[in-house]
C-alpha cells in the first residue's frame, strides 16, 4: 500500500474512533417534579349480588331471578338511575355431595347468582343503599370504591406545582455542576390518581343499625418529567 493510501486509512479510522464533541450533543438537565391534593371522592361504586340454591336448575334461577327482580325494584325506588346498574356476572352452577361409600360426587343441587354493580352519585348515599341492597335479599356485597370525577381539573394547580418543583430540582443541580439553567426542552407528566379505597364489605345484617361507611378523602398526585437547556454560568 502506498504511503498517502495508509495515512489516509489511518486518519478516517481515528476520525471514527474518536468521541463526538460535548458541543454535538443538546446538554440539559433532566428532573421529575411532583405536587398532590386532596379531594373528597363524589362517586361510589358498589357490587352487590344474590345467590339462590334449589334441587333443579330450574328451580334455582326462577328464585334466583324473581330476588334480583326485588333488588333492581329497589335500587329504582331509591332513586337510582337505570343507566347507573349493570349486571356484572350471572353464572348457574351444579352443586356437588359426597357418596361416602363409592367416593362419587354427585349432584345434589344448582346454586343460580347474579350480580350487578351500581354507581352512587352521592356518597352520602352510600350507606343508606346498601342497607335497601340488603333488605331487598341482596345476599353479598362488596368491592366498594370511590372515585374523584374531575380530578383533572383538580389537578391544575398541582401541575403548577409540580413543574416548579421539577425547576427547584434542577437549579440545585445545575448551580452543583456549575452552569445556568436555559429554556426548557420538554415537559411530560407520568403517572394518575388512584382510588383510596377500594375492598370488599360483607354484608350487614337487616336488623342491624345502618352500614358504616366512611368515604373519607382522596389524594390526587400528579408527576411532570421536564428537561432544561443548560449553559455555562457567567
């Protein structure tokens, strides 16, 4: 190989080799910021359902459906919306025994359910429907949430916050590295309230005093990634 052919492979290899310089690259710095509050949730959902066990399948959904009928007169009664209960699951199983002397199970019985999930607009309601849940013939009930409808709009301020904790961040490490922050590349918020409780209640008692239910209050946190330009300090 001639001498001006090696020279110039030499130099595109060290070309490529070499790391690219700081000045190719956007310099920035990269911080999440985080703000909450607190809301009182102003919807509650609840699922509640009937059970009914008979020696014929048939049996068992006739009475089956003649109790759900009760419960959903009931909820109409109280002043909820059509729109606001939904089945959530109907199922029709076989009961099984026990034949002590061949080991065998054979069936004994249909056990018939059906469950419906209603939204409560009103959680100083809440309470109160479930005990008509239960003095209709609702036999379980549980999965009780609350849920914040507008946390969005609750949420403004607190992106606010969020950003300018994102800033209070990013000035600290910015004046550590010795440089200025410059003009924010990109703002992305992460993350989204969540419901403060959501669990399961077993069902009171007709005779017993009301439900006790306690909504309480629900935080809403909203997290925002942002990156900021930096430049040296002057």
């Amino acid at each position: 190989m001639k001498k001006p052919a090696l020279l110039a492979a030499v130099l595109a290899t060290t070309l490529l080799a070499a790391p690219a310089r700081a000045e190719d690259f956007p310099s920035a710095i990269s911080v999440s910021g985080e703000a909450s509050v607190s809301a009182a949730p102003d919807l509650a959902q609840i699922d509640a359902g009937v059970a009914s066990d008979a020696k014929t399948a048939k049996e068992a959904s006739d009475a089956n459906n003649a109790a759900m009928g009760k419960v959903l007169l009931a909820l109409k009664s109280a002043g909820i919306a059509e729109k606001d209960y939904q089945t959530s699951r109907l199922s029709l199983q076989p009961q099984y025994g026990q034949n002590k002397s061949t080991g065998a199970s054979p069936v004994v019985g249909f056990r018939a359910s059906n469950r419906v999930t209603v939204k409560i607009r009103d959680v100083t309601k809440v309470a109160g429907i479930i005990d008509t849940l239960v003095g209709a013939g609702a036999n379980d009930i549980g999965n009780i949430s609350f849920e914040v409808t507008q946390a969005s709009k609750l949420l403004d301020d607190a992106r606010e916050q969020a950003v300018a904790d994102a800033r209070r961040k990013a000035e600290i490490y910015a004046k550590a590295a010795g440089v200025t922050l410059g003009a924010p590349l990109s703002v992305t918020e992460g993350g989204g309230p969540v419901p403060l409780f959501k669990g399961r209640m077993a069902a009171p008692m007709a005779a017993a005093p009301q439900a006790a239910v306690a909504p309480g209050e629900e935080t809403l946190t909203v997290t925002v990634n942002v990156s900021w330009a930096i430049k040296q300090a002057q």
